[in-house]
C-alpha cells in the first residue's frame, strides 16, 4: 500500500523526526505477527491530504483557515478520512490528517494532555501529545480498522461471540 507524507511536517518536533515517527508507525502494524500488509513509503510531497487523487498522503495541517485547518478542534488530534467505490467497495484513497493548530506533538514524551473550558465556554488542549501513538492509531483507521473499547486495545479487527476477538496490534489486551 502506497503513502506519502506531506513536507510541511510539524514545529512541534525538531528537525524531520515526524517523518520517521510516521514511518515507524507503518512499520509497527506491518511487524504484526498475524500481518501481511505491506506499505511503501513513496517519499515527501508537496500535495495535500484530504482530496480524492488517488494518493494516500499524510499531512499535519497546521493553518487554520484551510479548508481542512476549519475541521480541526481541539479534541480532534488526528482525522483519516477513506473514500470507497460505491461499486466495488474497494477502498480507493486514505488520507491522515494531524490537527497541528491544537495539539502539541511529541515524538518521545508520552501523552499528559488536558482539556480546559473558559468562561465563554471554548475548549483548550494542553500539554503534549504523543505522536506515535496517535499515528499508529489513525493508521489502523487507515487499514479500515474501527475502534476497539476494550483497555489496552489499540484497535480491533474481528469480534464475535463464537469465534472470539482479534486485536491488533497489541496481542494480548488487558480485558475489564
């Protein structure tokens, strides 16, 4: 499966560090055991995501008044957005956008973020936000995996009551 990564990258992160955190954040889903997806990492671009081309970018938005920079609030850390065939349901672009107006990232620190509401009533993020994390998770939407509401779980693949659950990419999910 074929992505780019837009080359505007964050501030939040010295140098090109980002780039290797959403490469290695591929990688940690191809390394599943049970696996055998493999994605090719086609370089930086100039073209945005969010926009049915064909090409499956990776971009942190960063202006806030873009098109996709107005869908950005403070709780959205990352968005992917998939277009399907209505024909075939074949899954025709992917495109992962990190809402750089209100998070702060991090490649290294983990997640100790906090929400604040003012008088007038508008939400704040605060705090850092673990990058990697957050890609490996909206690569798993990526996949067309959904939400998983079991602890521990990133995300889940299968789960029925006969044949039991998959979850990946963490193997064995701490169950409540």
């Amino acid at each position: 499966v074929p992505y780019f990564i837009n080359d505007s990258g964050t501030n939040d992160i010295p140098g090109t560090i980002e780039f290797d955190v959403v490469r290695q954040s591929f990688a940690t889903w191809e390394n599943v055991a049970t696996s055998t997806i493999a994605f090719s990492d086609r370089g930086l671009t100039t073209a945005s995501a969010g926009y049915i081309d064909g090409l499956n970018i990776m971009e942190f938005v960063s202006d806030p008044d873009s098109e996709f920079g107005r869908m950005m609030t403070p709780g959205l850390l990352g968005v992917t957005l998939l277009t399907f065939s209505t024909i075939t349901g074949e899954m025709l672009d992917a495109d992962i956008i990190f809402n750089d107006i209100h998070t702060v990232f991090s490649a290294t620190e983990e997640t100790n973020a906090f929400w604040t509401i003012s008088a007038t009533g508008e939400l704040t993020l605060g705090g850092v936000v673990n990058l990697p994390n957050i890609a490996v998770h909206e690569i798993g939407h990526f996949c067309g995996l959904g939400h998983s509401f079991i602890d521990g779980v990133l995300q889940s693949v299968v789960f029925d009551d006969v044949t039991g659950a998959y979850y990946y990419p963490n193997p064995d999910p701490v169950l409540k």
